[in-house]
C-alpha cells in the first residue's frame, strides 16, 4: 500500500513500464500512441533507441529542476 504519494516517482514509473512493454512487444506495442501521455517527442526515440528509463530520467531532471525553482516564485501556499 502506498500512503504518501510523495515516495512513488509516477513519470518514472510509467516510462518504466513504456519501455517494458515496447522492449517485450515491439511489434504489437505502438510506442508513439503514447505520445500524449509522456509528453515529449525525444521520450519515445529515446525509448525506442534502447536508452535505459534511468538515462532518460536523468536527462529530464535538470530541465524539471529548473521549472520547480521557477514555479516556486509564483506559488501561493
């Protein structure tokens, strides 16, 4: 059971299970349907390319490092 939704890394979970499904069925998958659910282009090559979910993980981090410092300016609470 999860009780603190803070400790599950949901983006990383679901390119994780992207990447899974897309490695285990490449032929039945369709990878770039997904397109609206990871946002991002350069996800999907990078999945299809092989690179580790962990790689590109690391590869978003500093861009979504960037956009919380911004954010964080603008919040209320």
């Amino acid at each position: 059971m999860l009780d603190d939704r803070r400790l599950l890394d949901a983006p990383a979970l679901g390119l994780e299970l992207a990447s899974a499904l897309y490695r285990l069925y490449p032929g039945k998958f369709q990878i770039d349907r997904t397109l609206g659910l990871v946002g991002a282009r350069w996800v999907l090559q990078a999945i299809k390319e092989g690179e580790s979910p962990n790689e590109i993980v690391r590869r978003w981090q500093a861009p979504l490092d960037q956009f919380v410092r911004i954010r964080s300016k603008y919040l209320l609470y």
